[in-house]
C-alpha cells in the first residue's frame, strides 16, 4: 500500500482501563486513617509515598497484562475496521520499566483479535497516521502539530473533560455519529 489508511490506537485510557485500575490497586495500599488522593495530581515531596507505591504496582508484568478492556476504545477500534482502516497501536513506552513493555505486548496477543501492528515509543508525534485514537492531550497536541489535517478521537474521562480542538473529537459513548462521520471524512481526505 502506498497510501495505507493508519488508525494509530494508544493502550493506557484507550484499549485499557489504566486509571481505573490504578486508583483500585492505589486504594488497596492506602492506610485506614489516610486521605484518598488522586494519582495524577501529586506533585510535591509530600506525595513521595505515592509515587513509590505507583512504582511498585507498575513493575509488575502482569499488572500491564492483566489491565481490563476499555470500550471506548473498542467502539472506536470497531467503527475503523469497518471503514476500512489500517489500525495500529501506539503506545508510550516508560523510560525505565521493562516489565512494562513485555507486559504491555501480552496484554496485544491476549486482547486484540487482528494481527495488529505496534510501537511502543518515546516520541508520538513522530508518527504517521490519518487518526491517533488518545485520551491523553498532550500526545494528542504533539501528534498534530506536524498534521494540519489530522484527525484526534479522544476517549473521554475526567482528566480530559472540557477539552477542546478543532481537530480532536471528544468521544463519550454517546457521540458514535459524530465520530463515525469524522473518521469518513478523514478516510475520503
Ligand atoms: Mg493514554
């Protein structure tokens, strides 16, 4: 294929509950007496322990392996394999977490029925692709600032809500249509 139609797919809040489990597996650590905190806002030496305790739960492969099945993702992962699409996944992989990694490729062969093509990266914004399915809008600003006409689907949680671009569809479960109708069009581009 000269042209091939790419649908870039990120793993952690797209494919895979990531945040959920992180906060389930955060709480099971937590002293009674100790005040729930929010994992990804704990900035601060005073938070050191939650870091450590992150740390912990992420060294484990089998955490990466184990992570439930997002259906947002899945609705999106369908709707482009019906249109046509080539999808791929593009994940970030951590600086310094093997386990991670190996994990992240048996949670693929276990829970992607195509033989889907990966990479596991630094940089996002590197690669090519017609759509980046992300929730993450960091990646997804980086991702289209080498792509005037790019196109965003962001599975939406409470991390993203409210966030707004020309190119980037906030997708809820909801607004199938609407993210159907822009996956068409960036098909016919
Ligand atoms: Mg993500």
């Amino acid at each position: 294929m000269n042209d091939p139609k790419v649908a870039l797919f990120d793993m952690d809040g797209t494919l895979c509950d990531y945040v959920g489990s992180l906060k389930r597996d955060l709480e099971k650590l937590r002293a009674p007496d100790e005040a729930i905190v929010d994992p990804f806002k704990v900035n601060g030496p005073q938070y050191q322990h939650i870091w450590n305790r992150m740390d912990l739960i992420k060294a484990d492969e089998k955490w990466w392996a184990n992570l439930p099945k997002l259906q947002l993702g899945y609705d999106v992962l369908k709707m482009t394999n019906k249109l046509g699409y080539y999808n791929e996944v593009l994940t970030q992989g951590p600086k310094k977490n093997p386990a991670a990694l190996a994990g992240k490729l048996t949670w693929l062969i276990n829970n992607i029925e195509e033989d889907i093509d990966y990479t596991m990266t630094r940089n996002k914004g590197r690669h090519y692709g017609r759509v980046l399915v992300d929730d993450f809008p960091d990646y997804a600003l980086t991702w289209l600032t080498h792509r005037k006409n790019g196109l965003v689907i962001m599975p939406s949680n409470e991390y993203n809500a409210g966030f707004k671009h020309p190119q980037v569809i906030l997708y809820n479960g909801r607004n199938k249509e609407e993210v159907r109708d822009g996956l068409v069009d960036a098909l016919n581009r």
